[in-house]
C-alpha cells in the first residue's frame, strides 16, 4: 500500500533550483535511504515532504490527496510524518519527558496524565526512562538524538523522516543512536533516511536512492544500488565513502 | 468637523527655527563636553586607587539611576542656592546634560578599553612608552572606533532628552511650540507641526547614524581580515 | 548655608502622595508599554507586509521623535479631536506607553530572532501552528535573554514618569515642585526626590547588572 505519492517535486531558492522534479511513491514498510553528495538536494527533498520547506512546484499525494498550502493541511501532514534532525533542536527549556509530551499537549490537546504515561513509554523504548527529568543541556549528543526520536514517535506517525540523524554526533556515540534506528526498523515502521553512514543503509533499508544535482539518479535495492551499481556518479560517490564494510 | 489650519503655525516660523537652533546648540554643548567629562570619569574610574574610583562609580551611578528631569530641577533650583551663583536655564541644562552623558559615555569608554586586548598594551610598553602614551597613542584610539555606534545612539537620544528645557523655560523648539499655541489658539496644528520637525531631523539623523554604522561594520571587517 | 530637611520631612504626606502617583503611572505604563511593545514586535517579525509596514512605521515614529512631545500633543492636541477630556494621566500614560512599545518591539523582535532556525522546524515538525510554537517554543527561550533589556526599558519608564509633571500631573517629582515654592527650600525638596529615585532604583540597576553577567555566562 502507498502511502505517499511525491510527483515532479521541483525546489527553487530565488533562481537558483535545487530539486528538478522528483517523483517517489513510499510503500507502507518501506526503509528508504537516500544519498548523495553535500549539495545533491537530500536533506531538501526530506524537508519537502513534510513542507519544512514549502515546494516550488510538483505535487506530494497522501490518502489520494493532494496536501494543499493552507496551514491546516500542513498541520495534518506533520501530525502524521514524524522527523528528527541532524542538530536535534530539542527544547532546551523543557525535560527530556517535557520534550516528549510537548506534541501530545499543545497539538493533540491529550491530558497531562495521557502524555505522560505516552512520553514515559517512549523514553523507556529508547533507553532513556531514567533521564526522564533532565533538560538538554545535561544530555549527551546521542541521549539527545534519542530524546529527539523518542518525540517524534509520541505522536505515532505513519512515517518518520530522518535528515543524517548522525552527522552531528561524535564518533562513539553513534552506534546507540543507530541501535535504536535499527529497532524501529524491526517494528517494520516506514522510514526515510537521509546518511552517511553506508554500512547501516546496506542492513536496515529495504531500497536506496541516489541523488545527485537534484535528480535521482540511480535507485534500487541496497544489494544493487551500493554493491552493483550501474552509474559512473554512483560508483565515483561510493568509492570516496570507502570506510564503510558489509 | 475641525477645521484644519496650519497658517497661524507657519506664520511664527521665525520662533520655530530659533527653536530648533537652540535645540541643536544644546545637544552640541552637552555632547561635547560630556565626552571629554566622560573620559575623565572613565579614566578615574579604572583607576587602581579607591579615593578616585569610587567617587567616579558614584557619579555615575547617580546619574545613570535618577530621572534627567530630576537632575535638571536640581541643578536649576537648588544648585544656585548652594554656590550662590545665578543659573541661566541654557547653563542648566548645559551643565545637566553634559554629566549625564558623561555618565553614559564613561561605561562606554570605560568597556571601550577593558576590550582592547593586553597584548597592545604589553606591545606599546614594550617599546618603552609610558602608561599615558600608551593610552593615548594605541589603546584609545581602537577603543575609540568601537564607540562610535554607541556615540551616534547616545547624540540622538540627547537631542530627544533636550526637550526638558521647556520646562524650565529655555526657548528650545518645545518650548517654541508651546508659546505659539498659546498665541494662535491653535495647539493641535502646533503640536503636530513640531512633533513632525522632531520627527524629521531625529530620524534623519538616525538613519544617517544606521549607514555610518554600516559602513564601519563593513570597514572594521576589512581590517580584520 | 544651612541644610535642612525637616521641612521636608514636615511634608513627607505629600510625598507619598506623590510616590503612590509616580507608582500608579509606571503601573499602567508598564504593563500597556510591554504589552503593546509584544505585539508591535511580533508585527516586526511578520513577514506579511500589511502587518510588517504598519508596526515598523509605528516604531520609526515613536523612537524618533522626545517622549515629552508626545506626552503635550496628547494633553494640548488630542483633546481637539475626540469628544473627551484628556487627563494629565491619560495623556502622559499614553505619551510614555507608545514610547515605551516602540523600544521593547525592538527588544521583542531581536529576542525572537536570536533563537535559532532549528526551533521553528521542530515546532512545525510536530505540527504546531506558528502562534502554539511562539507561545510554547519560541517566547520562552526568548524572554530569557530578553529580560535584561525589558528590565532596563522598565527602568526608564520609572524615570520618564517624572515628565507627567509637565501636564501637572500628581507625582513625586511634581510633588516635590509643590514643597520646594511653599516652602522656600528648593535645596532639600530636590535632593529627597532624587534620593528617593536612585533608593528605589538602584537594586533594580543592579539587578540589571548581575542577570547581564549571569545570561554572558550561560551562553
């Protein structure tokens, strides 16, 4: 079952135009990963879909619907795409739990006693139950990646977008952020995923795409996309991320 | 429906422009003398000795702290009686407003020169030159720079404080106002003419003030990189 | 010359009648200045231009022209206009709180503007609407680092009080006016009402100065 439809996505910042017409489809429990160099238009086509970025041109379909530019469509967009981003942007006023029930209380309107439990369940999912009370500040980069993650899966979305949840976080904290990824990838959650991290992207996607100069440029499963690839770009790109190993 | 009649207004122009003369020459006194006041004040006021210091922190402390009507009142009304001289309004206000900017701009140079960095002065008294000519060749002159901003905000927020002479009858362009409304029985008219003239020269003076500012913004940058 | 303050102290009544005036005026002044400043400033922030050129008009107007004209146009002019008296405390509360929303729009604005971008995004993520992610997000991150400005703008209010005396209007320092001619001390008036300016607003100063210190080292 698709759940999203993406048709002739084209970005343009002034006159210059980073997204040339994108056409997607995500399956229900599809795990997409995308790649491409800095520049390629990765982390604008994630931010597309959930109109972080307002697309110039090109349509995004959900439930047979296009999602129109009036704020309540968006609103109902979001409610139901989750994302998490590479700086985190926690609220450094609020709790790891404040953090959490933050979506539940101002945009579900649920009771304090609802989000609370809902948040303490989602803290615990991701190993986090005991940090419960304590703020941002006091976090390491990767419990604040997982605080991140457990606030956008409080709000149950029917998919989740990560823009390279890792990229900001040093190197030995990695792994527990990816863990928890991977866990949610089990659950057979739909997810996109925009990384470096090549080795994960082979394991927990289920298909890979490769952008490059806003189109995409070669996709396919992980076997063929990042073992076999057919494209002269793809295997230069892959060949300048040569750490990762199967 | 009031009738609106801006004639009788633009008949006492003469009044206007000796008002806003005098407005202007107050801001000029005041600004200059408070400067040098104010270096002054900043100089003792880093000063290691507590007899100098601590007096200079207490002015400026005052002045900063108590409402500039307050302090004009003072010196108008009291000071006279204390040394027994006559006071003339202009003086007042001259005397006034100059230690309250002085006041002002005594943090300004005072932040000024705590900000330029030790190594110029380390470098300046390395090739032997005083304390005093190190201040003066090398440390003030970039500290200076660094003010200007704080300068143009603190002049245009003069020329505004100025209208308070009105109150105690010096002829500035407030002041003007309020004779010619009584004169012309035509207060609406007046008030709105003068409050557009304060607001024409204030705002131009700002928006010049924005594009000095700009520029050295720019300029400093250059020098740095 | 002789000091001597118990002529003063003789009228102490009508200082505290003065100081209670001087209160109520910083009072209404403060809340309608902050106030009004909040949301001039969110019309500063507004990309819409029908919101954004009439709050950048208004704040251009206020700072740029002296409060005390102000506080006169809305005592000697604006009466002509509207079919009600104006009273030296509705002119003055008008002249001071217009000003003082000029100032704090521009506190609000800058405040705003210095959370960072990835605030709005997680806001809008979960599906906030811009003025859920201002109240519950944005303001109070913001009002942190506003507070020194808001505090200093609030200490000026206090001082400009002082200018309601120009429309005669009942405060400490007019107060002050009224001993120092019944008495013949202006001396002594004058100096207690400055005591009792810099009394109560020099902790508020250093108030000021220790939540400057304390936000430079947080951040």
């Amino acid at each position: 079952m698709t759940i999203l439809h993406v048709r002739g996505l084209i970005k343009r910042y002034g006159t210059v135009e980073v997204l040339h017409g994108i056409d997607l489809d995500v399956e229900r429990g599809e795990r997409i990963a995308i790649l491409g160099a800095s520049g390629s238009g990765k982390s604008t086509l994630l931010r597309c879909l959930n109109f972080m970025e307002m697309p110039t041109a090109g349509e995004i379909v959900l439930d047979d619907k296009a999602v129109g530019r009036r704020e309540r469509d968006l609103i109902a967009v979001r409610q139901r795409v989750g994302m998490v981003f590479q700086q985190f942007n926690l609220f450094p006023h609020m709790t790891a739990l404040g953090n959490v029930m933050e979506g539940l209380r101002t945009v579900r309107r649920w009771s304090a006693a609802e989000a609370r439990a809902r948040a303490e369940k989602e803290l615990a999912r991701v190993g986090l139950a005991d940090k419960a009370q304590t703020y941002p500040a006091h976090l390491s980069g990767g419990q604040k990646q997982r605080v991140a993650i457990a606030r956008a899966l409080a709000m149950d979305p029917e998919l989740l977008l990560f823009d390279e949840p890792t990229s900001a976080l040093d190197p030995e904290l990695v792994g527990e952020v990816l863990n928890v990824i991977r866990s949610l990838a089990d659950e057979g959650r739909t997810m996109l995923l925009v990384t470096h991290e090549l080795g994960f992207a082979y394991h927990v996607a289920t298909r890979v795409i490769f952008l490059a100069d806003g189109r995409i440029h070669e996709q396919g499963t992980p076997d063929e996309v990042l073992k076999h690839p057919r494209m002269e770009r793809t295997r230069a790109f892959l060949a300048s991320h040569r750490q990762f190993s199967f | 429906m009031y009738q609106w009649d801006f004639a009788p207004v633009f008949a006492h122009w003469p009044l206007l422009a000796q008002g806003l003369v005098n407005t202007l020459k107050v801001t000029a006194l005041s600004l200059s003398c408070g400067l040098v006041l104010g270096l002054m004040l900043a100089l003792l006021r880093l000063s290691p000795r507590r007899w100098l210091s601590w007096p200079a922190g207490f002015v400026i402390e005052v002045f900063r702290t108590t409402p500039p009507l307050v302090q004009l009142f003072w010196f108008f009304f009291a000071l006279p009686l204390i040394v027994g001289v006559e006071m003339t309004p202009l003086l007042a206000a001259v005397v006034t407003f100059s230690i309250q900017s002085a006041a002002f701009f005594a943090e300004v140079f005072r932040a000024g020169i705590v900000s330029i960095e030790r190594g110029q002065w380390e470098g300046a008294l390395a090739i032997g030159m005083s304390h005093r000519q190190a201040l003066r060749r090398i440390v003030l002159p970039q500290a200076v720079t660094r003010m200007i901003p704080a300068f143009l905000e603190r002049a245009i927020e003069l020329m505004k404080t100025t209208t308070l002479v009105a109150t105690i009858a010096y002829a500035d362009l407030l002041f003007a106002a309020n004779d010619i409304a009584q004169k012309t029985f035509r207060p609406l008219e007046t008030f709105t003419v003068v409050a557009l003239i304060y607001f024409v020269v204030i705002f131009g003076f700002s928006l010049l003030a924005r594009r000095l500012e700009r520029r050295l913004a720019v300029g400093g940058e250059a020098t740095v990189h | 010359m002789r000091w001597d303050f118990s002529s003063v102290l003789a009228n102490s009544d009508a200082l505290l009648v003065g100081l209670v005036g001087t209160l109520r005026l910083f009072a209404i002044c403060l809340v309608l200045g902050l106030g009004l400043g909040l949301v001039v400033g969110l019309g500063r922030y507004a990309r819409r231009k029908w919101l954004y050129l009439p709050a950048t008009a208004f704040v251009e107007f206020f700072r740029n022209t002296p409060v005390l004209v102000q506080i006169l146009w809305f005592y000697f002019a604006l009466p002509i206009l509207v079919p009600f008296e104006i009273s030296p405390l509705a002119a003055a509360s008008l002249g001071i709180s217009l000003n003082s929303a000029a100032f704090s729009a521009e506190i609000y604005r800058a405040g705003i503007q210095s959370i960072e971008r990835g605030q709005w995004d997680a806001a809008r993520a979960l599906g906030m609407r811009w003025g859920q992610a201002m109240r519950r997000i944005i303001l109070p991150q913001a009002i942190k680092r506003m507070l020194p400005a808001l505090t200093n703008r609030a200490i000026e209010i206090f001082k400009m009080s002082t200018l309601a005396s120009a429309v005669a209007y009942v405060e400490l320092l007019q107060q002050g006016k009224l001993i120092a001619s019944l008495n013949f001390n202006p001396i002594e008036a004058y100096t207690t009402v400055a005591v009792i300016f810099f009394v109560l607003l020099w902790p508020l100063v250093q108030f000021t100065y220790w939540m400057e210190r304390r936000l430079k080292r947080d951040e």
